[in-house]
C-alpha cells in the first residue's frame, strides 16, 4: 500500500453522518488517516482532528436530528474539507463562538456559507513543508 | 471511543485527582462535567487536580465544561490545576486564551 497519495491517486472522500454526537470520533478518524497518507506531520494532522471536531459539533448543535456530509479533497500539500448540512436549516453559525474562532487558527483557509438555507463550512490546511 | 475519568480523593492535601484518558468531546462532556460535579458536591471539598498525561483530545465543548466545573469550583473558593498537559491540548486552551483561568503545571513533555 502507498504511503501517501500521488497524483494517480488523489480521490475525494466523502462520508455521511447522523447529527449525534457518537459519531464526531469517526470523523476525526478519517480526517486523521487522510492527512496522514498526505505527510502531514503529528501537530498537523492534531489541528485538523480538532478543527474537523469542532466543525461537526457546529453541524450536530443545528442539525436538528438530521444529516451532514464531509467532502475531504486532498491534492499534493494540502488537505480541504467542506462540511455541508443535508437539510434545510435557519440557524447560522456565530462568528464569535469559540468553535470557529478554534477552527481560524488552526486551520489556513475556513468561510462559512449559506446557500439554500444549507450551510456550508468549508476548510484547508497546507502542509507546512510545501508552503516554506 | 475510549475515555475514563478516574478520581481519587488525597484526604492529606485535602485534593481530588482525577485521570483523564482517551478523548473528550461533544459526546461526553456532559458526563464529564457531571462526573467532576458530583466530586465537589460530595466532598465539599473543591480542589481539583486533572492528571491530563493519557488526554490524547480535547475539544472546545470540553474545555467549555472544565470552565462551567471552574465557575461552580470557584464558588466553593476553589481551584482547579491540570497537569502534564500535552502540547496539542495546551495549544487549544492559549488558542482561546483559557490557558489564563486554569492552572496549569506543566505538559507530558516536560
């Protein structure tokens, strides 16, 4: 099995998860063993787990019992991720709460959107070696 | 997912030590928080001691509860200390600038 990905193997992943709070391990996880066959280093690869479990504890608290979806589109050096509710919601994200700001720092890239009433947030973080 | 909150009471100090092990998030904070409760109401004793060495995660809801346990530790005139706090956890507590309100006795590292 290869280590990493190269660029015939580059995939996007994309999981489902019920709006309960089990299953916020399982996205770090995955997010995890991603940015692993990425290089992404320890401290890297914690910072993702953090920010992918703040994301889905944003989704779970305005999920109202339904569903989200993790696209994970890794590409040489750096990992996005784009978490997207799969119903329709009024509640936003507050800017201030202590998720997102978590998510801005540990993260390079993060915008939240709200096309038809689903809100999006998406996510990058660029291995550190290929940004020097 | 693997976490335990194991007490234990230092009748001599007067302290609660508790291990924290495994990962701690939106699923089982509340536990926590009720866990780290029920140890200062049944002692009326509210000094805490997290023995953070086997903490491998931690969120921003469960850092939110140790804050929500420091506001009812407090009202008991107490104090809450963590140690051997690994720098991946540490770093979550300075990015939110939480790090100032806990005690905090050094990382796993150091």
């Amino acid at each position: 099995m290869d280590n990493e990905f190269n660029g015939s193997n580059l995939q996007t992943i994309e999981i489902s998860l019920p709006g309960n709070a089990a299953y916020v391990s399982s996205a770090r996880l995955a997010a995890s063993s991603i940015a692993g066959r990425l290089n992404f280093d320890v401290d890297e690869i914690e910072d993702i787990k953090a920010a992918v479990s703040e994301a889905c504890s944003l989704f779970i608290e305005n999920a109202g019992g339904g569903t989200f979806t993790i696209t994970f589109a890794p590409s040489p050096g750096k990992l996005s991720m784009k978490f997207r509710l799969n119903q329709e919601t009024s509640a936003s994200f507050d800017d201030a709460a202590i998720g997102i700001l978590m998510i801005k720092a540990l993260m390079d890239k993060f915008e939240t959107d709200y096309k038809d009433k689903r809100p999006v947030i998406s996510m990058q973080k660029i291995h550190h070696e290929f940004s020097l | 997912m693997d976490y335990q909150i194991t007490p234990s009471y230092d009748a001599e100090k007067s302290v609660w030590n508790v291990a924290l092990s495994g990962e701690f998030d939106i699923f089982n904070s509340p536990e926590l928080k009720t866990e780290l409760n029920n140890l200062i109401k049944g002692e009326g004793k509210a000094e805490l001691v997290l023995d953070c060495e086997e903490l491998t995660f931690m969120d921003s809801t469960a850092i939110g509860t140790l804050v929500a346990v420091l506001k009812n530790v407090k009202v008991h005139n107490g104090s809450i200390t963590l140690k051997n706090v690994k720098p991946s956890v540490l770093k979550l507590f300075k990015i939110t600038s939480l790090d100032k309100i806990f005690n905090i006795a050094g990382d796993a590292n150091g």
